[in-house]
C-alpha cells in the first residue's frame, strides 16, 4: 500500500491503539510502536505447560495427566497483549494478531522435533458465524505458511456444546471433556500435531483437545497459546 493511499485510509477511517488507545496508522495494525516494544516474553515457565514455577516445582502440571508433550504460552495475560486479544475475540479487529506473528514463528524452534500438521482449537457454527473468523484458527494459518507445515482442520466442537465462559474455573474441566471431536476423514495416526489457541487459563482446553487428537492416534501433541492467564493450581479451583 502507498504512502497517500494509507493516509486517504487512516483519515476515512481512523485507528487507535488496542492497547493505549492513541490514533495509529493502518500499516500498524492497530497497535503502536511504544505497546509493540513493550511485547516481552512471559519468563520462568515450567518446561512442560509454562505455568510459573516455585521452589517446589511446577504447582500447575504436576499431579495431574497433562496430554501435550510441551506446551508453550509465549506471554502474560496483561498490558497491550490483553488489549490485542480481547479485540480480536470481542472487537473485530481481524488484522491485529499479525502483530504476533513474529512470536509465534520464533517459537516453533522450540519444540524441537519434527511438526507434520498444525492445526486450532475449534470454534462452534454459531460463534464463527457472529464473529465471521476463529481467532486461533488464524494464528495456527499463519503459522503453517510461515513454517510450510500442512495446517488441518482436524477437531471440531460437538454441538450443543456450553461455552466454557459460562462457567467456574472447576466447572471447566467438567463441562470440557467430550466436548470436542475429530473430523471423521482425517487421518493423523502416528503423526506429530501442533495445537493452536489464543489463551491458557485452566488447561482445560488444551489438555482435552490434546487428549482427543492423542486417542485418534497422534503420535504427540505440541500446544501454543500466545498468552497464559492466572494459571490455576487444580485443588485451589
């Protein structure tokens, strides 16, 4: 785009920082400069789910069954990054997750094994419908044309199915299990799976669908989420 086109744009139709609020160009998509330097990796993660660790360990994955292989969140919940996440979930503000893309390519390193499909945590018909994206599903896109790695629709969310929203930080972990299922033509046995969402909160989500893609015959599972949130300890919720 042009230099008088983007400035015919941005006077039509002005943006402003998701995160801070001041006026910004189009080019930026929607985040300025000063919140994009303040994006910084979320540190001291345990290796497995990076959740935060303590000098007993890991409070969050211990003691319980946690189905990825690894799991990587790459930052906090907080500042310009919840304003990112929430406009894109609850905005419309497509454009803004290609501020993470760099992120989430980087990270891919990782893993360190070998990646055969990507693919995201499903969307139900109605809220993709009212939405007209799944805000994980274009990560995980981006993702696999910046890797060259096959993306798959591989689950899908049953349906009738309660948003986990709706309820406690306990009542997740019940109202999840089952909740999703893999597309009947997909065949993923024996392959290597990387699982795409945008928030890690409970586990809830990312252990059931891991679970899910791990009992239809992946070899492993790898999640990332661009960001963790309070992460919860399973007897304190």
């Amino acid at each position: 785009m042009n230099s008088g086109l983007s400035l015919l744009l941005d006077f039509a139709f002005p943006c402003y920082c998701v995160s801070c609020g001041i006026p910004v160009s189009s080019k930026t998509n929607h985040l300025c400069s000063r919140c994009f330097k303040s994006l910084k990796r979320a540190g001291g993660g345990c290796p497995v789910c990076s959740s935060l660790m303590d000098e007993e360990g890991c409070g969050f994955c211990s003691g319980r069954r946690f189905y990825p292989s690894k799991h990587i969140s790459l930052f906090e919940y907080e500042g310009a990054v919840k304003g990112i996440i929430h406009s894109l979930k609850f905005g419309g503000i497509r454009n803004v997750y290609k501020v993470l893309t760099p992120f989430l390519a980087d990270s891919l390193e990782e893993f360190g094994s070998s990646i055969d499909f990507i693919t995201s945590v499903p969307m139900n018909r109605k809220k993709y419908a009212a939405r007209g994206y799944n805000q994980s599903e274009l990560l995980a896109l981006f993702l696999s044309k910046a890797s060259g790695i096959p993306f798959r629709r591989i689950l899908r969310e049953k349906k009738g199915s309660a948003h986990q929203r709706e309820f406690s930080y306990s009542a997740r972990y019940i109202n999840v299990i089952d909740r999703y299922e893999t597309i009947s033509n997909c065949n993923i046995n024996e392959k290597t799976i990387l699982l795409i969402d945008d928030v890690f909160t409970t586990g809830a989500t990312i252990n059931e669908c891991s679970r899910i893609l791990l009992d239809s015959g992946a070899s492993s599972v790898f999640s990332l989420t661009v960001a963790r949130s309070d992460l919860k300890k399973l007897e304190n919720i």
